[in-house]
C-alpha cells in the first residue's frame, strides 16, 4: 500500500462499492473497518453525500481547547508531529473525547485542502456524524486506527489516508481525547500509525507526571487534616476519589466511590467523607465492630527489614520469623508444623525447630494472634506481598507494579519464600513487559528486581523520550548491563 498508494486506493473503491451494493466478493474489508461501515450505517451515514457537521465555531472551539486537557501536551506534540507532517504534507489533527476537532495544524496548503472537505476546527468526526474515519474509529474501538481512501464509508474523504490513536487520561483511565495524521492519499506513509501511537503515549506520560505534581501539592497542603485525626482511620482523596495517603497504610484500595458522603470500607467498616478544598477527608470513627479480629500487617518487600504491624504497633521480625508469617499468610487455612518445615527448610525440616520457632513468635506477636493445630493466624492479614498477589490474580498490572518495592524477603532461602518471590518479580515484569507504561516499568527498574534486567532497560529506553533524564539514565544502565553481561 505504502509503495502504491494510488493503485490500492482503486482497489478499496472497488471494494467498497461491491459490499455497500450487496455484490458477493472474494476479498472483504479488514473487520475493524467492516464493522465501523455498519456501526456508521446504523447511525444513517449517507455514503455518498454525507459532510462532517459543524458544530463550534471559531472563537468556540478557542474558548473550548484553552479548558481541555490536552491543552498542556499541545508543545510536545507540536514538536514530536508538524516536523513529520510538513515533510510528508499531513496536517496534526486532535480531537476531543466525542469526535470534536480542537487543533488542527500543519502545511497551509493541506490545511486548506482540508477544509474544503470539511476537515477542519469545530467540525465533529465521530463514527455517527462523519462516518468510517480514522478519528471516530479509534474513539469507537479505543484502539490506534489507520483508514486509507476508500476505507473511508463517505465518498468525500477518499482522496484522503489517516491515522489516529486514543489519550487516556492516567486519572481516570477514559478517553479524553484522539491525536491523528491526516493527509492526501499519495502522502501514506508507514510510520504514520507508530508516530501517532508513540505520540499518543508521551502525552499520557506529560499527564501523568502533571497528574503526580498535582498529587504531591494536593498532599503537602491537607496532610495536617489526616493528622489532626490523631490515631483515627482515615486517608485523603483526589478529588476524583484515588487515596493519596492513608493512616494506616493498606487501609483502603486505591480507589474510592466519592458519590456519597458515607461509605462501607472492605473490611465491613463504615467511613465518613468530609469535602476539603480540594479533594476528600474519609475518616473511620473509633467505634469497632463487636469481636474485631486483630488486624496484622506484614512489610515483606524490598531491602528494608521485615516487620509487621498489629493494631498499629510495630512488631520488628526476625527473616525465620519473617518467612513463618509468609507461610501462614499463604495459607489461610493453617499448616501443620511437618508442612511449616517442609516449606521453610525443605526435605531436611524439623517440624521440633518450627515448633520452638512458632513458640517464639506466639509470644511476640500476643495473645489470641496465632493458633495451634494447625498453626494459623487469627487476624485480618494484609501485607505489601499480598496486595501484589492479588492485584496479578485480577490482571491489574499497574496496581502490581504501584505496590511492588522489590523482592519478598531478599535474603531468604526459604523454599515457600523463593516460589513466592519468583512468582511476583516474574508477575509483574511479565505484565509491564507487555505494556506500554514507561512510568510503572521504570518505578519496576528502581527495585533490585528490575535495576539489572536488561529487557526492562531495553523496554524503556524505547518507551520514555530522549528528552527525559530518565532515558538517559536508563541507556546508561542498559550499557553497563550490556557490558557486565
């Protein structure tokens, strides 16, 4: 296609008349655009005499486009597109979330070509007002799409090649937006659909580190309201409900229902939301369900010590006790001390030593914690290993990635222990890998997991942009890696 444009764009008119006319076929479109033609169809897109509305004008879409989020991102892709899009004679085009054009830049020669098919500000091109086109398309599958000549459902837009990929806002996960190369057929180009993918991605990189700002400012100027709660449950919300810090830690998931001004947390609690200036005070009043169980959590991640909290005390653990704790949470139903010293020493464990060990670790963490016969743990067990465990078993690699500091227990060799930690390094790398998140995959980097891997070095040497310190400190590391290889 890309060697010929022209030829194949006779091809797919020829193409699209057979199928629009109901001639059987031996080719078909591709699916993505055969479905498009019916969704567009549906809507009552007339293929031959349908034009994009207009629905703002000029001085709207500027009132309109200074409010919206892409607003902020609009330098950097002024700078990763028009220089590509000048030389290839295509014109920048981005949209809001329901097909709205708010930019469209480029060659004054193209951009007028443009308008005269209607292709210019204020005009909406989602699937049901302009039909099959690569804009519409991509918000309608939420996916990068490329749409050449006839691939287009409305006659008019024939002459024309495109390629466009959704934005999704790091807050919220929606669609906010869609960035788009247009330009006459003989400007096809194949790089088209990865610049406008690669561009899609770095804005949703400038967002998210605005989004982090926005975090830590919001943070700094309410912590005193979490404070001021001296002891009580509670945590600060973005206004948008994701929790920005919480006292305890692992009070609450990541994100909260801020609807409501009352709510009831996972564990059964009822919590109390209190508007801030800016975002939300939750707070959990003191009184306890009757016959609370003790609430242990466990901090196995990464180089620092273990240790565990029980109702808010710390509890500073040894590594055997540390990989007890491990085994047991595992393990919600309880094991014998023959299980316990198969999985902590292997086929040389002595259940007597577990047993003087468990004895031990009875009387540190209490009375009523940890029950005999088997050994299980009579509390509500939460931990940092355990909040990555069940963010891969629900196919949340970002959640994972967010709560992963490192290896479990680094210096244990411990047969469950090593299973435990092979399986969550492996989790989470292999989701990242998979990916296209370059702020996750480097916080992965930053962990004794991830520092020396090559294939993640590699992955966000391609994934963050040149101008980002990051990437450099990233190639550096690939290199030495490299090297030391």
């Amino acid at each position: 296609m890309a060697h010929n444009p022209a030829h194949h764009a006779l091809l797919l008119g020829r193409l699209r008349d057979a199928v629009l006319s109901g001639t059987r076929t031996a080719d078909a479109p591709r699916s993505v655009i055969s479905e498009s033609w019916q969704r567009s169809l549906a809507a009552n897109v007339n293929p031959d005499l349908h034009s994009a509305p207009v629905i703002y004008h000029a001085d709207e879409v500027v009132d309109i486009r200074e409010q919206h989020v892409l607003h902020p991102t609009l330098p950097m892709l002024r700078e990763t597109l028009l220089g590509f899009g000048e030389e290839a004679r295509q014109i920048m085009i981005i949209c809001d979330d329901r097909g709205h054009i708010l930019w469209c830049e480029g060659a004054n020669d193209v951009r007028l070509t443009a308008e005269n098919v209607g292709l210019g500000e204020g005009t909406r091109w989602s699937e049901d007002a302009a039909g099959t086109n690569a804009m519409g398309t991509a918000l309608a599958v939420n996916g990068t799409v490329t749409v050449h000549s006839a691939e287009h459902l409305v006659r008019t837009y024939h002459g024309w090649t495109c390629a466009a990929s959704p934005v999704r806002d790091p807050d919220t996960g929606r669609t906010i937006g869609v960035i788009d190369l247009s330009g006459p057929l003989e400007t096809m180009h194949p790089a088209m659909v990865a610049l406008v993918s690669a561009s899609a991605r770095l804005a949703e990189s400038q967002l998210q580190v605005r989004l982090a700002q926005q975090d830590e400012a919001l943070r700094a100027r309410n912590m005193r309201h979490l404070i001021a709660l001296r002891g009580e449950p509670g945590a600060l919300l973005s206004p948008t409900g994701r929790v920005l810090a919480a006292e305890p830690h692992g009070l609450l998931p990541t994100r909260m229902d801020v609807t409501s001004d009352r709510m009831t947390l996972p564990d059964g609690r009822e919590a109390v939301l209190e508007p801030l200036g800016e975002g939300f005070l939750l707070r959990v009043p003191r009184e306890r369900r009757p016959n609370r169980l003790p609430r242990l959590t466990l901090s196995f991640l990464g180089m620092d010590p273990p240790v565990a909290v029980l109702d808010g005390r710390e509890i500073p653990l040894s590594l055997r006790h540390a990989e007890l704790l491990t085994a047991l949470a595992l393990q919600g139903g309880g094991l014998t001390a023959e299980q316990l010293a198969l999985r902590l020493y292997g086929e040389r464990g002595n259940p007597t030593t577990v047993r003087a060990e468990m004895h031990r670790l009875r009387a540190q963490l209490g009375e009523g914690v940890l029950h005999t016969r088997p050994y299980r743990l009579h509390a509500e067990v939460g931990g940092d290993f355990l909040a990555v465990r069940r963010a891969l078993a629900n196919g949340d690699v970002r959640e994972a990635a967010d709560r992963y500091r490192g290896s479990l227990l680094a210096r244990s060799e411990a047969p469950v222990v090593r299973d435990e930690r092979d399986d969550l390094a492996a989790g989470v790398r292999r989701g990242l890998l998979a990916g296209q998140d370059g702020d996750a995959l480097w916080r992965f980097a930053q962990t004794d997991s991830g520092e020396h891997d090559t294939e993640v070095l590699e992955q966000l040497v391609k994934l963050l942009p040149s101008n980002d310190v990051r990437y450099a400190l990233a190639a550096t590391r690939l290199k030495r890696a490299l090297q030391d290889g």
